[in-house]
C-alpha cells in the first residue's frame, strides 16, 4: 500500500491536473461523470465514537476513472482503527455508474452497481442501509473481521441542476450474495458554489472555489420490515474548496438524528483529479512498446 501511494503521488507531481469544482457530498452521488479518460485520486476518512464503544477512524481509498463519457467505474480499498483495539484491512469495492442520458435533462438519472468484499469491521459509512445502526460499530476488531460481507449493492440516483444549485437524491437496496433480505436506504444531498462565476482577478480562495451545501441519509429497513423503525439517520452541513491543478478538500460533521445513530460522525476527504492519464502510455500519438 506505501508503494502504491508514493507512485501516486509521483504520477500527480509530474501532470497537469484538470480544475473542477468538486460536489461536496460524502455519502449521496449526483449526475455529474468522471471526465473520460481522467482518473480521480481520493482518501475519505470517517471519525467518531459510538455509544458505549472506542473512538475510530476509518478511510476509504479511491480511485476513480472516466471510462466513457457515460460511464464512471470506481475501486475503494479500506481500513479502519479503533482505540484501545487495532488497525484493520476491511475489504474493496468495484463499482460503476451509467448514465442513460447524456444531456441534460430537469432530472437527470444514474444507475449505479456495485460489488463489495469487505467484513463486519468495516466502518467507512459510505452508506447506510436496512437497520444499521451505533450497535454495529461495537465489538471487537477481531470478533467483526470473521464476518464477511459479499454483496451487491444498486442504486437510482435523480440529480438536478437548478440556478447554480445541485439537488441529488439516492435511493439504495443492498443484498448480502450469500443470506439476509434486501436492505434498504437513502440519501439527498443539496449545495452550490458561492460565486458562479469567476471574478476580474480571482484567486486560489476566491468564492467560486467553494461550495456548500448539506446532507441526510439513512436506512429504510427491508424487505421483511421496509420503514423507519429501529433505523438510523444522519444531517450535516458541508463544505468544499477546489484549488487549481485538480485539488478539492471537504469536511462535513455529521450528527446523529436519534438513539439509534452513532452521535456524531466527522468526515473529510482530500482528492486530486489527473487528466487524461492516457497519455502516459503514448508519445506522439503511438502507444508506448
């Protein structure tokens, strides 16, 4: 994994990366696509205590790669530690989205797939589904490792822009490959930049390199108990600042909405979009041999 970083970070020393504003959304997943061609580097990391349980940190390594124009296809690999307990390896994901229509639209669909490996120690809260809740981040690091966790997980994602605002809504059904019903969840996500357009002499920290906005997911129970009861949810406002070269960070504190949840929950992420990494491999427009 450390050698694996430190070629990163030496691809994206040595290019040019591409400047976009950065969505700041932790949890929900809007139209916009991966530029084809470009790869998008990303460490999300969740923080936070559950009651009656340690202190954790948890991260989500991602790369993520436009594969076409309409197609975005991910890879999270991801780990946590846990106070007075240990560090963890806690699985990968392989997912992809496919958006059907590639103008725009007053809403705009994605659908998303995704196949996940990981175990019960997994505490990365990229979503949460069916009951999920504060008493699954207790137990130990050892105990939740034995628990294996081979699903698919699918998605519809509606998203909309509206004078300068983004509107995203996601509704989530997840199923374990090998027992347990669907579970299901949600999440909406609402932001806009401070300044839509760039100023006279704009600078790194000019208003149209931050945005913000907020989120709220949660689960929905399944297929044999489909609703709100004994589920978790969660709202935090969000912020984000995309810098030149491709760099965007965002935070968001996250904060419980009732006794099922784990309290507070705080997020950061830190990514760096290289543009066209195929370039790499082609000099004067033949490919490398």
């Amino acid at each position: 994994m450390v050698r694996l970083l430190v070629a990163l970070a030496c691809l994206i020393a040595g290019s040019v990366g591409m400047s976009a504003q950065e969505l700041p959304y932790f949890v929900t997943y809007s139209h916009h696509m991966e530029e084809p061609g470009s790869l998008e580097i990303e460490s999300k990391t969740a923080a936070g205590r559950p009651t009656g349980g340690d202190h954790f940190g948890a991260n989500a390594f991602e790369l993520e790669y436009g594969t076409r124009a309409w197609w975005t296809s991910e890879l999270y690999l991801e780990g946590q530690s846990t106070a007075h307990d240990s560090t963890v390896f806690t699985g990968f994901r392989l997912e992809n989205r496919v958006r059907p229509l590639l103008r725009e639209h007053w809403i705009n669909p994605v659908l998303y797939f995704e196949f996940e490996d990981i175990n019960g120690a997994n505490k990365s809260l990229l979503e949460v589904v069916g009951h999920d809740g504060n008493d699954d981040l207790l137990g130990s690091n050892a105990e939740a490792r034995a628990e294996k966790k081979r699903e698919v997980e699918l998605k519809l994602i509606l998203s909309s822009n509206v004078k300068g605002w983004n509107f995203s809504e996601n509704i989530t059904a997840e199923k374990n490959l090998r027992h347990a019903p669907w579970e299901f969840g949600y999440s909406l996500g609402a932001s806009r930049p401070l300044r839509l357009a760039g100023g006279a002499h704009s600078g790194i920290f000019a208003p149209e390199n931050f945005a913000l906005g907020a989120e709220m997911y949660g689960g929905l129970g399944d297929s044999d108990s489909f609703g709100l009861r004994e589920t978790s949810h969660y709202f935090g406002p969000t912020v984000s600042w995309s810098g030149p070269g491709g760099l965007t960070i965002m935070g968001s504190p996250n904060f419980g909405l009732n006794g099922h949840s784990v309290p507070r929950i705080y997020r950061i992420a830190l990514s760096y979009e290289v543009g066209q990494v195929s370039r790499f491999f082609h000099v004067g427009g033949r490919g490398v041999r």
